[in-house]
C-alpha cells in the first residue's frame, strides 16, 4: 500500500484528521458568507489574529490562542455593531478597523524586531497540528452542525429579507452576532494550520464553486462540502509529494474546481 | 386550504399617536388610523413622506411611540394581531441558489432547508402558491422569477399564517402594466374573500382611484384620510400632488 505511506507519520495522520474536520465546516460555513457577502468581514476577522496574538503578547498570556478567541469575537461583535450604526458602506467600516487593528497588532509584533517569531502564521502549517487542537476542532465543528441545525433557516430568513425575518419574531440582531461569533471562532482556531494569507480563500471558494452549479440549500451545501473536502484531502496527498506548503496546494485545487464549476454553470445556464 | 371567510365587517385595527424619531430625526408624528377588515387602505404621499416608515413602524421593524389595537367592534375585546408583511422584494441577487421551497420553509418551518425536504410543509406550501396560481414555481430560484411571480409567491407566503393585517409596498420594478392590473386585481380578490384588512403602500394615484376604499395621505403625519374620493378631492391632495401628475 505505498500509495497510503504518507499515513505511516503521525504528523501526517494528524494532519489529515485535521483537513478532515476543518474542510466540512469550511464548506458548510462558506456558504452563508457568500450568501450574506461577507467575504470581507471574515477575511478582517483573520487578520485580526495578529492583533489578538499582539494582545496576548502585551498581557503577558500564556496562551495566545485564548487571546486570539477573545479578540477575535470582541472585533466580530465590533464591527457588526458599527456597520449597523454607521452611514458609511459595510466595506469602507470594515476596511477601516480591520487596517488600524492589523496595524497595531503588526507594530507591537515587530517591537524589538522580532517578528519573524510570528511569521509562520501567514502561511500556516497544518503538519505541526497535535491531537489536543484536534479536539477543539472537533468541538467547533459540532457546534457549528448544531447551530446549523436549530439556526440555519432563521440565518437564511434574515437574509434574505430583515424586515420580514423581524415581522415574524426572529431576533435579527441576534442571529447576525451569533453568526459572526462562530465565523471568530472557527477562523480563530484553524488560522494556525491555514494561515492567514489564505484562510479566506478556503472559506469562500468551495461556496462560491458550489454556487455556479446549484439551484436551491440543499445542492448549495452538498456540493460546497464535497467541493472543500475533496481539495482539502487531495491537496495534503499532492503537497506531501510534491513537497510544497499545503495550504496553498489546496487553494490551487479549489480555484481550479471554481473555474470548472464557472464555465459548466454558465454552459447549462443555471 | 385557508377556508375562505367572508369579511365580518366587525373587526378593526386601531393605530393611536404612533410617533417615529430616527437619528434626532422626527420622521412621523401624531399617526391616528382606524382601519376596518375587508377594507383596502391605499397610503399615499410624495416621496420621503414616511410611507415606508409608517409600515416598518406597524410592524415594530423600528422603535415607535404609540400603540396598535385590534379590537372586536360589538365587544370591544382585544386580540393578537396577526401581521403578514409582503416586502417590495427580496434580497436576492443573480444565482442565488435559494428556491421558492427554501424561502418559504425559511420563514415557516423548523425543518432545516439545507439538509432536508419536509413533504408536510412541502404541501402547506403548494397549497397556498395554488392561490395565486403560482405552484409551478415552488422548484424555481427566487432570483430567476419575474417581479409579478415574486410577488405572488410573496402575498402566498404572507397569506400562511392567516394574518389580520397585510401589509404591502406596491412592486415598483420588474413589473409591466399587465402585471400591476394583475397585482390589483389579487388584492382586492384578497380583501373580498378572505378577513383581513389591507394596508398598501401606493405610487400609482390611477389604481388607488379604481381599486382602493380608504386612502391615507401622509406627510409627516395624516394630512387626509377617508373615501379615495373624499381624498382626492380635498384641497390637501391637491397641494401634495400640484406637480407631476399621477406619479409621487
């Protein structure tokens, strides 16, 4: 079986467990970002992690991942919260914070010039994953399933319409924040493994592939997890071969699935 | 199917003192209506009037002053006001991959749309498009429909929870004239056939002429209110609509 040798190392293994939890609750996630735009808000969100780390930093935190949660959910709250009040477009406030946070957070980082301690961040490494964080993963991704299943139709009512959603009793403002919460957290907790630089790419692609090809919810999710998981997994097969970082490895894939989706919808005009 | 009810006549909807202050901003003061089931009460006024807002307002989308009752007029007692609210249109853009059957169960089901298709709501739904003719649609995108389906599947899934009160702000895009005839044609077979009250956000002076019983002209607040004759004879109407005819 040399084709599966790659499952013969641990960090591999673990490595593997991970894509396995992470891609379909990218996929699932992914497809209420595109749907309520808010590709730029979660890709805000993981810059914020340098900040969050630069937070835990200032603090003297042990763990920066707790700071990093905790930033990340305060700015999510933050910027749902200001782009409700302010007259200014959702993408100028957005740009706006998200530039300052990351400018603050890159300034107490590089004090002393020591980011390059930090940088490994940018890009991610999915093969230093230890099943403790394996854990975590796995609680979020419950967690996610469960509020899917409970939420998921009230998430889609506000969407679609805000006004009609609150004509029918549904907390409009709390269903956008516990969103937004969620969205924090997951970005939070895989951002180590995906890195920032591409984070959004794997939340929004699958999605927006799966939205090329799909006419109604139930297609929109099935093709969107099946769309990230088959880049997650085929991407850390060829990244181990080919010996190249994987999270860019499965951006590549799923890019590719983008096209194709891209020109196969536009051929049978759905 | 929603048994259809003759209008009792014997219900109404009272609005007192309703008061609308956004951003230091008084946008609507002093709003006194009293709207009878089985009626169809046109809103009219220029643009930036309130009109919208006096509708977000009822439906409590926005902080307010004031209060609605519904009371039975031979006993006085107060009930639930049921509401069912037909937007102007829904936010949905090219290729959204949201279905008729996904929007409605959205909104009137716990069953989750993403995993699963309930067949009881399924039916509910159908039942309810028939009204409008519009069952055909329930597969189809919500982004591929016309301005006059959408709003047939619209007034539809109003019509599922047998409100009191509709509450409509008329299509003004995407919808040729044969498709605003058909539009006042459905509210007013609504308003003959079945107890509810209509409250209708109106652009068009003509078909509030033909198919309105009420009208309300606002500006702030009531300017006149009463018969569509009474209000479009009166010496208010005419100062609000002195220019641009027909149009607000």
């Amino acid at each position: 079986m040399s084709m599966f040798s790659w499952l013969h190392y641990d960090f591999m293994k673990y490595a593997f467990l991970a894509i396995l939890i992470i891609t379909p609750l990218f996929g699932v996630m992914g497809t209420m970002i595109v749907n309520n735009k808010m590709a730029f808000f979660s890709d805000a969100l993981g810059h914020s992690a340098l900040t969050g780390i630069a937070v835990g930093v200032v603090f003297g935190v042990n763990d920066t991942n707790i700071s990093m949660v905790v930033f990340a959910v305060v700015f999510a709250l933050l910027l749902n919260q200001i782009s409700s009040k302010v007259a200014a477009s959702t993408d100028t406030v957005i740009s706006v914070f998200s530039s300052f946070s990351i400018a603050i957070g890159l300034a107490i980082l590089s004090k002393g010039g020591n980011f390059s301690k930090y940088s490994s961040i940018l890009v991610g490494d999915i093969l230093s994953i230890t099943p403790l964080e394996l854990w975590y993963l796995l609680v979020i991704l419950l967690v996610t399933v469960l509020f899917w299943l409970i939420g998921f139709n009230k998430l889609l009512a506000v969407s679609l319409n805000r006004t009609l959603a609150k004509s029918r009793h549904i907390s409009v403002a709390w269903m956008e924040n516990l969103f937004a919460v969620l969205t924090a957290l997951i970005v939070m907790l895989s951002i180590k493994w995906v890195g920032i630089l591409i984070i959004n790419a794997l939340l929004i692609l699958p999605a927006a592939s799966s939205r090329n090809i799909s006419e109604n919810m139930r297609e929109y999710h099935f093709f969107s997890i099946l769309f990230s998981m088959f880049s997650g997994n085929v991407g850390l097969i060829i990244s181990y071969y080919v010996n190249v970082a994987t999270g860019p490895t499965i951006v590549i894939l799923a890019s590719i699935i983008y096209f194709i989706t891209y020109w196969w919808g536009r051929r049978n005009h759905i | 199917m929603r048994k259809m009810i003759r209008p009792c006549g014997l219900h109404c909807i009272k609005i007192n003192h309703l008061g609308v202050t956004l951003g230091g901003q008084e946008i609507l003061k002093d709003i006194n209506l009293h709207i009878h089931c089985g009626s169809l009460n046109a809103v009219i006024g220029r643009n930036g009037a309130g009109k919208s807002t006096l509708i977000r307002a009822i439906l409590n989308d926005i902080p307010h002053t004031g209060n609605i009752e519904f009371k039975d007029r031979e006993n006085g007692r107060i009930q639930k006001l049921k509401m069912g609210y037909v937007p102007q249109s829904m936010n949905v853009e090219k290729q959204t991959p949201v279905s008729v059957y996904d929007m409605i169960a959205a909104y009137q089901s716990s069953a989750p749309v993403f995993l699963m298709r309930g067949s009881k709501i399924r039916q509910k739904i159908l039942e309810h498009l028939r009204i409008f003719e519009a069952d055909y649609l329930i597969d189809k995108q919500v982004c591929n429909l016309s301005g006059g389906e959408q709003q047939r599947v619209l007034l539809s899934m109003a019509l599922m929870d047998s409100p009191n009160l509709l509450l409509l702000d008329e299509p003004v895009s995407g919808i040729d004239q044969n498709g605003m005839d058909l539009f006042y044609k459905t509210i007013y077979h609504l308003k003959e056939n079945y107890d509810l009250a209509v409250i209708l956000i109106s652009h068009d002076l003509d078909y509030v002429r033909r198919y309105a019983d009420q009208a309300i002209l606002i500006d702030q607040t009531v300017l006149k209110q009463g018969s569509v004759k009474e209000v479009f004879g009166s010496r208010e109407f005419a100062q609000v609509f002195q220019y641009g005819k027909g149009e607000t």
